[in-house]
C-alpha cells in the first residue's frame, strides 16, 4: 500500500500546474490560458484481527478530486488580463451573501433590543 501512495504523491507532483493551467489555445491572434481551481484527496484502509467468532480481514482505498473553472489570461495586442468565469463567481458568492445577509440580520435584530 505504501508504494501505491508514493507512486500517487509522484505522479500529483508532476502534474501540479498543468492542473491549475491549461495549455494555451490560439485563436484568431488571441492567446488563451484556462486557470482552474484544483483540489485532490486520498485515502487508505488496512484490517487485521476479528471479533469472536468471526475472521476479520481488510482493506480499502478511495480518492477523488475536483476542479473549478476560474477564469483565463487572454492575451490580446500585447496586452495580458485576467477575465474570469462569471459562473464560478456566482456558485461561490450566492452562498456568501445569503450568510452576510443573514449575519446582518441578526446583528441589527441584536442592535434593537
């Protein structure tokens, strides 16, 4: 199980930019740089001994990922700016306004009393 851990850890390490950065794109004069918001876990198990009357034994493993869009650097006539992914900002800022609303809220109902 260790070298199966080592050999995941190795093979994250390469991949590291290329999974925040994506290779740039050419288009019309343009150049386009896709940047993501990457994240990765693993686990592991491992068993031994059992319970009366029964064999124990085990095992286990699982890992998973995931990767936000947010945004690209467009180059365009010498010029590089960030323009980012409207959608992402808004998965992530619905949520904390509704939180900021609600903590307003209870500030100001504390504020009356």
């Amino acid at each position: 199980m260790a070298h199966l851990t080592k050999q995941l850890a190795d093979t994250l390490t390469q991949v590291g930019v290329h999974t925040a950065y994506g290779d740039p794109i050419e288009v019309d004069g343009t150049t386009i740089i896709p940047v993501a918001c990457a994240s990765y876990g693993f686990g592991a198990g491992e068993g031994g001994g059992g319970v009366e009357d029964a064999q124990g034994e085990g095992s286990g493993g699982g890992g998973g990922g995931m990767a936000m869009p947010v945004g690209a650097y467009v180059s365009r006539d010498g010029v590089t700016r960030f323009e980012p992914n409207v959608i992402a900002l808004l998965v992530v800022g619905v949520p904390f306004v509704c939180v900021a609303g609600r903590a307003l809220a209870r500030v100001i109902r504390a504020l009356k009393r």
